[in-house]
C-alpha cells in the first residue's frame, strides 16, 4: 500500500515520507511490525508438561512432569506491535449482536444438519442440535426451537428427529446463504465480547455491563458517590473539632459527642467503601472489549466529535507505559 500525502496510514503512528513499514493487516485489526537482531547467545525456552510412560501411579494414571524445551532464535526476529482494532466488538443486549445471533444461530443448525445427513443420512434430536453449537451461543430453548424451525421439518414419527429443509420450502434460502450473512469478523467480534462478558461476570459484575448506557450509568452513580464521601468526610471533621473542644473542657457531654463521632466514622466508610466498589466497576467496564474497540474507532478511525484518545493510564496494555490507550 503507497501512503500518497495527507495519507494517515492503517497506523496510529505516522509513516515518514519515504520509509516503508511493514504490517499485519487484515479486516480484524492491523499491527505493525519491527524486525530485531538476535544475539547468538538469545535461545527460546519453552515449558511445557511431559508425559513419561515410565511414571505410573498406583491407580493407574500416567503422571506428568515439567519439561524444558530449548530452542535457538534466528538472526532476524520480527515482533508484532500492539494491534489496533478494525472492526467493534458486539456489546452485550445491544441490537447488533441481537442481529449477528439470528443469522449464526440458524447458520449453525442448518450447517450441523447438512452435514449430519451427508455422513449418515439422518437429521438430528434436539438436544444433539443444542450440542452442536458454538460454546459460547448461550439462547433459550424456546429461541432456540424457533430458529430450528426456520431450517429444519420435526419428524415426530421418527423419534423426533429434525431434517434439513429443502431450497425454497417455507423461504428456506439454503446453507450457502445463510452462510453468507455470517462473516468470519463478526464470529470473532462476538467471541470476544463473550470472552469479555466471562470476564466480568468472574469479577462478580453481572448486571451492569447490558446495553449500550452503562459506562455513562456508572459514571453517573460514581459522581454521586464522590459527593457523598466527601459530605460524609465533611460531618467527621466537623464533629472530630467539637469533640476535642468537649474533651478541653471535660464537659459530661463527652460520651455522646463519642459515640456520636464514632457513627459518622463507620458512615463515612461505608460510604467510602461503596465509592472504591463503584469506581472498581467502572475501570471495568471501561476495559471491556466492546468499549475499548469502540473508542478507538470512533475516536481514531473514524474522528466523531472533538475527543482525543488518554493514550496513557489503565487502558495500556502493557502496563508499563509502553503502549497506547484507547480510552478517550
């Protein structure tokens, strides 16, 4: 590719004028790439479990040990920089990937079908068709019913086994083009959000991340809670001076203004604990694949509004300051 002037290039570094960068590039994303030279004193090692039929415990199983694998570098070593997202990654319970699943779904079955009556000349029970698909397409059995019987007749007489539609029964189009509504991007992009949905979910934030508003929704909570903490820290100051005043004066009133101060401290920490879990949340959600993708393309790529990407802070993945953050 000839980057001709006022050309930015696939990058989010510039490219000199008259200097070639070599890339890897495709719909999904691109990365530039550097060329290193080795030292001849660089080797590989590589870790990995080595099963030996010589170690068998008393129940019968093969043990397994560590091994080390050492493997020596080329003299010329290219490393691929950080990738920078072409395509945005589905957000949870948002129209697009409501879209991508009602093409997959039905891609899927049908593909499963065909193939099954190819091999073995029958269809496939329910639950072998629910089998079938794709780990991570998490669909209600009665959405999932739905969509077979967009691709596929229900023997009842033989033992409940669904078969493969023909061309042009009931608006059936075929597998090839149902095929063709599905692309290999929009697979990824939905494996990824679900990589990140799993994520989340592990963090024990299972609610907050649907729909398209929630980075905007716990920011709106997160300030609320700022002004909490910061009243509550308030009341505690305010109430700490009058009780060493009462304390100055050894007035009987001690006690109460205590217990009185004591109860603020412990609002003011659940205030100030609520405040850290909300702010944990939203740094969260703010690394979700799905909103990291979608900053930078719309940010970068595609210049909406008058944004500027962070480029540092907890959206580098490197975690040493040695990469971009697509945050805005």
């Amino acid at each position: 590719e000839i980057l001709y002037q006022k050309v930015h290039g696939p990058f989010i570094g510039e490219v000199e004028e008259g200097n070639a960068q070599t890339g890897l590039i495709s719909n999904l994303f691109a990365a530039p790439i550097f060329r290193h030279d080795s030292e001849p004193t660089d080797f590989l090692m590589v870790l990995g479990q080595l099963t030996t039929s010589s170690r068998v415990a008393s129940s019968g199983e093969v043990l397994t040990e560590l091994g080390v694998v050492l493997r020596p570098l080329p003299a010329n070593i290219y490393c691929v920089g950080q990738t920078e997202p072409r395509v945005k990654v589905f957000s949870p319970n948002t129209n697009d990937e409501k879209k991508f699943i009602n093409a997959f779904v039905p891609y899927q079955v049908a593909k499963n079908l065909q193939r099954t009556e190819e091999l073995h000349g029958n269809g496939l029970t329910f639950e072998s068709i629910k089998d079938r698909l794709f780990g991570n397409t998490a669909i209600p059995q009665t959405q999932l019913r739905l969509r077979i019987k967009q691709v596929a007749n229900f023997e009842r007489k033989d033992n409940g086994i669904w078969s493969l539609k023909s061309v042009g029964e009931d608006d059936f189009p075929g597998v090839e083009a149902l095929g063709r509504k599905v692309s290999p991007e929009g697979v990824a992009a939905y494996e990824s959000e679900c990589a990140g949905v799993r994520r989340l979910k592990d963090l024990g934030i299972e609610e907050l991340y649907s729909g398209g508003s929630n980075i905007a929704n716990v920011a709106s909570v997160m300030l609320y809670l700022n002004g909490a903490a910061h009243a509550a820290m308030e009341r505690k100051l305010k109430l700490k001076k009058v009780l060493e005043i009462k304390k100055r004066q050894k007035s009987p009133q001690v006690p109460y203004f205590q217990r009185a101060y004591e109860k603020l401290d412990e609002e003011y920490k659940q205030v100030k604990k609520r405040q850290e879990i909300a702010k944990f949340i939203y740094e969260e959600i703010q690394l979700s694949p799905w909103h990291l993708s979608g900053e930078f393309i719309d940010v970068h790529k595609r210049a909406q509004g008058s944004a500027m990407m962070k480029l540092t802070g907890i959206g580098d993945p490197s975690g040493l300051g040695e990469a971009y953050n697509f945050l805005r």
